[in-house]
C-alpha cells in the first residue's frame, strides 16, 4: 500500500508511513532512506528560510514514483514465492534471467536504488542521478557531502564557477581542480542527498550554474 501523497500542509510522511510492502531484500531500508535522505535537507532549508518556493512540494514528486516502482518490484518478488502449479517455472525463469550479466546488473540496480532517477527536467543523463564518487587528489565527493551543504565540483582550468558560487557560501561548497575520472563532464553540482541536480558538458557556463543553485538552494546572498 502506499500513500496517495507524502505531504498534507506540515505534515509529511516517510518510511514505513508512506509506503508499505513485503521486507523481502531489505529493499523498504533503502526506500526508507531515501526518503529521509530526500527530505531532510529540504526541511533544513525550509527552516533556515532560504528554500525556494515549492521546495518541499518536490518531495512527493520525487519520492512517490519511486516508492510505487519498490512496490512493484516487492510484488513481483512475492509472486515468485506464491504456492501453485506456475510458480517451480516461473522460479526457474528467473533465475535463469539472472545467471546473465544483463539479469545480474538488472537485479542489483533495482535492489538497491542505483536504477531509480528523479525527473528533474534535464535531458543530461546524469542529472536526477545518485552522483560518482568523484576524486580529487587530497579529497573525494562522498567526504565534502558530510558537510550536509550541497557541493559544486568545478573541472576547468580556469575556475569558471568560482565567481558564480560565492552567492551560495554556507549552502553550497565550492570544489576546483582536475579529479580521476569527470566523465567528460566540465561542471556538476549535488544536492545534499546526492542527488546531480546540474551538470555541464563543456565548459561550465557560470549562468546556467546559477539558475540551477538558484531552482535548489534558493536566491543568492549577493
């Protein structure tokens, strides 16, 4: 079961309130999780003052649909389980589905979450995305993360974001310098939860980065 939103004016739901579903594959822990993850530093900003308007309405938007797939998946689980004639062939057929690469990655993406991708209006591949770990010399995404602010990872030469970012100091952590593996990319910025929320394929466009921190971390200080 699940509910038809998670939130109602001030109250909002999470977990176990929100959704509920067979505990097979520890699946409704990362489902649990992630919407914390997701709520939590919406809820900050909300309270700090600096959330942009309809912030905390993403929430149901970003969370619901992923709780609907969880519990469709859930439900297929169990059907591999149920007693009858059809179930021994239908065991069968998946695990032969996944003694194959496809079916093993297919399986684990799903199990847990790497699949799921938030809509949020971006054509980027990436962007909606749990982000890499990207690496830098002395330090690497998932350390800056800890510090709950989002985090923007600027890979030019030339520090284009650098001027762009200071409007977002305390809200976003600024990062500069070559990493191990870009991905091709020039610019990323993460939301606290992890989430790309933006990304440049080329040379960062300091514009487009601030309509960006802007839509998640609200109006800049100056």
């Amino acid at each position: 079961m699940q509910v038809t939103t998670y939130r109602n004016g001030r109250v909002l739901l999470a977990g176990d309130a929100a959704h509920i579903h067979s505990p097979l594959g520890g699946q409704g822990l990362n489902l649990g999780i992630g919407d914390a993850m997701n709520l939590g530093w919406k809820l900050a900003a909300t309270v700090h003052g600096y959330a942009p308007d309809g912030l905390l309405d993403t929430y149901t938007g970003e969370r619901r649909p992923i709780g609907a797939s969880v519990l469709d998946w859930s439900r297929a689980q169990v059907a591999t389980m149920q007693p009858g004639p059809n179930a021994p062939a239908l065991q069968r057929l998946v695990r032969d589905l996944m003694s194959t690469p496809d079916g093993t990655t297919h399986v684990y993406r799903k199990t847990s979450g790497l699949a799921y991708r938030y809509d949020l209006g971006s054509r980027q591949p990436l962007v909606g995305h749990t982000a890499p770990d990207f690496c830098f010399d002395d330090t690497r995404l998932g350390d800056l993360l800890q510090r709950g602010r989002g985090v923007a990872l600027d890979f030019s030469t030339d520090h284009a974001l650098r001027d762009a970012a200071q409007g977002w100091q305390g809200r976003i952590h600024y990062a500069a310098g070559p990493v191990h593996d870009n991905l091709g990319l020039g610019a990323v910025l993460i939301r606290p939860d992890g989430i790309v929320a933006w990304a440049d394929d080329h040379g960062p466009d300091p514009e487009a980065f601030r309509q960006a921190a802007t839509r998640w971390f609200g109006r800049p200080e100056h």
